[in-house]
DNA sequence: CGGTACTTTGATATTCATCAACTCCCGTGG
DNA sequence: CCACGGGAGTTGATGAATATCAAAGTACCG
C-alpha cells in the first residue's frame, strides 16, 4: 500500500505538476468543461442558500465543506449530507431550494446559474445522462443515510460515518488513515441523529478501545480499521 | 367538509362513470402514452425485483402497494419507500437495483425495459426533464423520511405517517379521513426505525385518545386531524 | 377447523437523551 | 501581559423513551 502511494507519486514527479495540481481532481468535476460558471467563496458558517430561497445556482464544491439541512418547526436540525470537494449541491428541479447549505469552513465553490443549467439539458444529452447519475448518486446516499440513522445503534452509527469519511479521503487524496473532520461534533450529531454528548462520549470510547486515534479534536487517525468495520457492521 | 365530499359525488355521477374509474388517477401517470410498456402482475410478498439483480424495468405501480427496502449484512430491514398507485420505482442510472422491492399486497405494474427507457431520454427532452423531476421528488420523499427517522420521537413518527397516507390519498381518492394500510405493522415499523410493539402501542395509544379509530387492523380514520398534526409538529 | 402469520399487551432491560459542571482553546480588550 | 468571555468539546449523574423478552389474543387461509 505504501509502496504504491511512493510510485504513484514518483511518476507524477517526472510530469509538470501543474498539470496535476488542480486539474487532477478536478477531471471528474461535474460542471468542468462549462465556460459559463463563476466562482463563488463562503466564509465558515455562511449560508450559501436557505430552504425556500428561489434556485439560482447549482454548485460544485471545490475546496472546504458544506452542510445540508433541514430544519424543522420545532427547531431541531437534520444535516442530510456533508458536500465535500467534488460534490455538486443544489441539484433537483424544484424552484425553490429546498434545504439548507452551510459552508462548515472556508469553502470555494464552482457555481453554474439554473437557466444555464435548463439549457444545456435541452441541449446536450451527455450532460443530461450525468445529471441523472449525479441524483441516483444523491438518491443512493441519502437511502444510505437512513439505514445508518434508522437501524444502527450509536456506535455503529459513528463507525460507520468514521468508514465513509475514510472512503472519500481515499477517492480523493489516497492518504486515507487520517480524516480531517471540517465540521463539528453538532453538526456530525445531527447527520447521525444523535446529540453531541453521544457522539463526543463513543469517540472517546474508541480512542480509549485504541480503534482511533484523536488529536485536536478534528483530526481522525483510523488504527484498527478492521474492528471498525466489525462495529459498523454490528458484528461486535 | 363533508358536504364538499358529497358535492363532487353528486357532479360524477352526472357523468359516464367509466371516464373516471381509471383513466382519472392515470392521467399523471409517468409512463402513459409510451406505447412500450408491459404489465406485470405480483402476488402479496412476491418481490419484484431484489437487490443487486441487473436492473431490468422501471415500473409504475397501478394498483397495490411496493415496499422499497434495503437489507443490512446484520439482517436488520430499512424500508425506504411505500410506493403506491402512481409511483414509480427503479428510478436511477445504475446497473443494478440497489434496493428490494416486494409487494405487500396484490398489485399491478407498468413496465417499461430499461433499453427502451435509455432510448428514450436520448430522444425525447420532455421525457427526461420528467425524469429528472421524478427523481427530485423521490430525493425529497427520502429526505423527509431521515428528518423523520433521525429527529423524532415515537409518537411523531407514526403520526407522520398518518397524516403522510391521508395526503397521498387524498390527491388520489378525494376520501381522506380513512386510510387503508396496505401493509403489516412489521412494514411500518422498518420504515421508521421503530419495532412492531412501538407501533402497535402508539397506535392503540392514539385510538385511546381518541385520534383516530382503527377497525380490522388495517382500516385507520383519522378523528382528530389538528391533534395528529400538532403531534406530528411535537407541539405536545 | 386448525395452523400460521400477524397483532396486542405486559414486564423488564438498555440505550441514549437530558441536565449540569467543567475544561480547553482562542480571540478580544483592558 | 493577563483577565475575560464565548464557543466547542468532554465527562458525569440521572431519567425517560424505546427495545427486548415473553405470552396471549386475533385474523386469515387452506
């Protein structure tokens, strides 16, 4: 595994490393190859929409996090999905947005206007099958999400969110051990349907158990990634 | 409220009945007027399809009930989905069904190959703009459904649920207050992360006070809309 | 009728939420 | 430079909600 990493790096290191810089993880980008998109930065905490805001952008995550949510009327808050790098939010036909995004850091995203968006559906139908794969995607995940909030315990809930972070650091950075957590402990026990006691109390416990490794609070090492799995999957 | 009821009762039956028996609740039908489709007809329980089997047809439900779930390798059941008249399953560009779909009841299907639906999105803009807006709404459904599953109390759920089947009857049948569960407290109790006792407690609790009737099991009339609705809000 | 699946009801156990106190970290301003 | 304050996170004690276990009742179907 380490020696892989070691060559791919040692053959990118032989090519311009701009050429791999950005445009690396920005080939599967959903909205690359568009000439009509701009850029759009949000600070930490600001909303990049609200639920029932008029739709005006689809946008595409390029660097940071953001929170989807729903809030209902008595206050209580469920995230839907933590949008990282390479993710797209905003998708679906509706008129209005119909949750809300929130930039858990610094985040830069990549924003195409809806009417652009419409267009080029009519036109190009390449673009019209991605798009169809992006909801099943979205679809798949969020079904995904209520089996993890309908049917498993705290800790499985927790192993199993600690598991798909590491899945997408891998798809993205290849160094997969260690996951940089951009939101915080409330916002990590709303996706999961816990409150931040529970969370905090069952991450202490696998540091203690040695499953993970904690440092200041955000960064995740994975050091038994086996018994992790074994918890998500409730074989324990 | 009731003489409203009775007024539309008056007005049909002015006209040819047979103009509005099926045709009426068909007219939205996704896959009407696509000359390619086939019906299939499944017996209570028989699936239609399982998980991980090569994907096949998209299918409209005509008449019965489809529960849509998903099975965890610990053998714990997530319903997703009661997919009934009108609606439609098999959505999504994968290869494979990533879901089960079993009937729970007698029940009728409008089938359409997925050759043929591949087709005809490459052909015909209107069509996959439709798609597009089904699999918005089945995105949405499955959104509520974690808000529900994630943030509420027993109680909550289940009264959500009511007042849930109540709408979809209502846009179908124009009778409200009576709603026919098409499937077993067990169904229920795996769509909303609850056990059968849960369900069945809070459901006698419920007719306890009055908020609803249940006869048979299976035939629930809605007593009290306000109190289920401020329950379903948690106002209580 | 008889058996099976479904449902209800009761007693008990367990998990997780709630309430409360405390620590840590960081930035701000005196 | 240090005191202050606030947000985030941790830890502990307690209680409530719901799962689990068990048994009886009911509907359904051959």
């Amino acid at each position: 595994m380490l020696a892989r990493q070691c060559n791919y790096e040692f053959e990118s290191s032989s090519l311009p490393l701009s050429k791999y810089k950005d445009d690396d993880r920005g080939v599967e980008g959903f909205l690359n190859g568009l000439p009509e998109t701009t850029e759009r930065v949000v600070a930490a905490r600001e909303y990049i929409f609200c639920e029932g805001d008029a739709k005006t952008h689809l946008y595409e995550v390029k660097t940071g996090a953001v929170c989807i949510s729903k809030i209902s009327i008595d206050g209580s808050r469920q995230v839907i999905k933590f949008a990282l790098s390479g993710d797209v939010i905003g998708l679906g036909s509706q008129e209005n947005y119909d949750t809300y995004a929130q930039a858990t850091t610094l985040t830069k995203l990549k924003a195409l206007s809806y009417a652009s968006l419409r267009r080029i559906i009519q036109e190009d139908t390449t673009f019209s099958m991605k798009l169809w794969e992006m909801m099943t995607e979205e679809l798949t995940a969020t079904r995904n999400l209520v089996v993890t909030v309908g049917q498993r315990s705290a800790p499985q809930r927790i192993a199993t969110f600690l598991l798909n972070m590491q899945e997408r650091n891998r798809r993205q950075n290849l160094d997969s051990n260690t996951i940089v957590l951009l939101m915080t402990r409330s916002d990590i026990a709303d996706y999961l349907g816990l409150t931040i006691e529970t969370v905090s109390r069952t991450l202490t416990k696998f540091k203690l158990q040695k499953i993970i490794d904690i440092v200041e609070n955000r960064h995740v090492t994975i050091l038994n990634f086996d018994k992790l799995e074994d918890l998500a999957e409730g074989d324990i």
